[in-house]
C-alpha cells in the first residue's frame, strides 16, 4: 500500500503534523483521571493490571463515568485484589459477583470471566504468552488473539458470555480488545500505556476503532468503509501505518480526543 498524496484534499504531510500535535495532546497523565485506564493504574503488581485491564475493558462501553464506577466496583467486589481473587475465591466468593450489572454485563458474565481467567493464570504466567502461542504458526496477532479467545471460553459456559469477548475471526472491530492490548503493549513514556507485554511488537496492534474514532478517521478522508467491523480496522489501521510504521494505534489518542473532547 502506498501512502496517498492527499486525503480529502488535505496534503498527507499536513494531516500527519495533526494528527502528532493531537496525540501529544491526549497523550499525558491528565489524560488518566476520567478514562477506563484509571482502574489498572490504581494497581503496581503486572497481574493485577492485566486482571483489572482486561475486565475494565471488557465493559468499556457507554458514558465514561459509568464505566469508571462499574469498574470500581468489580474490584471491589474482587477485594481490591484481582489476581488473589480469582486464583483463590471459592463458590461463595464467587457467588457474590452475581449482583453486578454493567449494561448488559451481568454477574453471570463476570463469574465466568473469572474463571476463563483462572485457567489461563493457572497454566501461564500472562495472557500475552497465550496470545505469543497462537502466533507461532502464522505470526498474525488476529490469530493469537483468536487463540486466547478460545482458551478462555473453553470451559463449560453460557452463550451469552461469549458476546463481552470479540469475535475478530467472525468480523467484530474489537474495540475493547485492541483498547486493551494498546494498554499493555504500548510504551512511550507518556505515562498512559503500561508497556509491560514487551514480547508483542507495537507495530502489530490495531487501532481501537469505535463510533468516535471511526467518525473522525472518516472526516479526516483516513476510512472509506461506513461500517465500524475488522475490514474497517485492518483498513485505517494500515494508514496509520504509513504515518508511523512503529507505532501506529498512538493515533488513537489523536482520534478518540478529537471524536469525544473537540466533536470533530
């Protein structure tokens, strides 16, 4: 793919020069305060984070300040200590997560999302290692996330459970889940992104695609695909790419900040 001249008349060079000013805009520990972030950031221990993260952005959807509560409260619940919690919570501990509703996340959910994450820290030492095990034969990191995907829901479960965890394989975009592996992944000094998956290149994240990015990629002439799927993702994540081959999803600070912060 060669990198266009101009997008929507506006010259490649000049969009790029924004979209940089934008994410060093975004980009900073003011940023943390009022975005899903804030609840791994409460946590120093790596498991922790990777537990409160992953189940923070497993229902990361609607206005921010609900997401930060209900988060809030899933620690709680877990008693402030993720990784002991679900390696050691019997029945009864685990029957009190039933009052928790987010949306349509239930307590149903958030019991098993516990125990697909038991199995996986009872035979890894991260998730990043199962996500490293599905990449060993093709490379592609669809394909280990494809792969943790079905670790994770391989015990017995109900249906329903299976809608919080993206399907990227059957075309879903992933926000969540790309959001999430930006968290992990990413390590720029900024003080946002852990880093702390240092196995998985940077350069092979996809950008968290959402109504507010997607729209402002669109504005800015970055996406022609009008439905918010992983053919938009692989597509806008590819021009991103072309502006920094290294590190293409620290765009999505540019995106998200102008989508929700400016209404571009």
């Amino acid at each position: 793919m060669s990198l266009k001249r101009s997008y929507n008349g506006i010259p490649t060079g000049e969009i790029k020069v924004f979209l940089e000013e934008k994410y060093l805009q975004y980009n900073n520990p003011s940023f943390i305060a009022c975005d899903p972030v804030s609840i791994p950031h409460s946590f120093t221990d790596r498991r922790d984070r990777e537990i409160s993260g992953f189940l923070t952005a497993a229902i990361a959807w609607g206005r921010r300040d609900l997401i930060l509560r209900s988060s809030r409260l899933m620690v709680e619940l877990m008693e402030n200590v993720p990784y002991e919690f679900l390696t050691t919570a019997g029945e009864k501990e685990l029957d009190r997560l039933s009052v928790f509703v987010h949306r349509t996340f239930n307590g149903s959910d958030f019991k098993y999302f516990i125990k697909g994450l038991r199995l996986i820290y009872s035979n890894y030492n991260s998730m990043e290692e199962v996500i490293l095990q599905g990449m060993k034969d093709g490379g592609s990191l669809k394909e280990g996330l494809s792969h943790l995907r079905s670790l994770f829901f391989s015990l017995p479960h109900a249906t329903r459970n299976e809608k919080h965890f993206a399907d990227i394989m059957g075309g879903a975009a992933g926000k969540r889940l790309n959001m999430f592996l930006r968290w992990m992944v990413r390590k720029d000094n900024h003080g946002v992104d852990f880093g702390i998956w240092e196995k998985i290149d940077p350069a092979m994240l996809y950008i968290p695609l959402d109504l507010h990015s997607g729209n402002t990629a669109r504005r800015l002439g970055l996406l022609s695909r009008k439905m918010n799927d992983w053919k938009a993702v692989e597509e806008l994540t590819e021009v991103l790419r072309e502006f920094d081959h290294a590190d293409p999803v620290k765009y999505d600070f540019a995106l998200f900040g102008l989508g929700v912060n400016e209404k571009f």
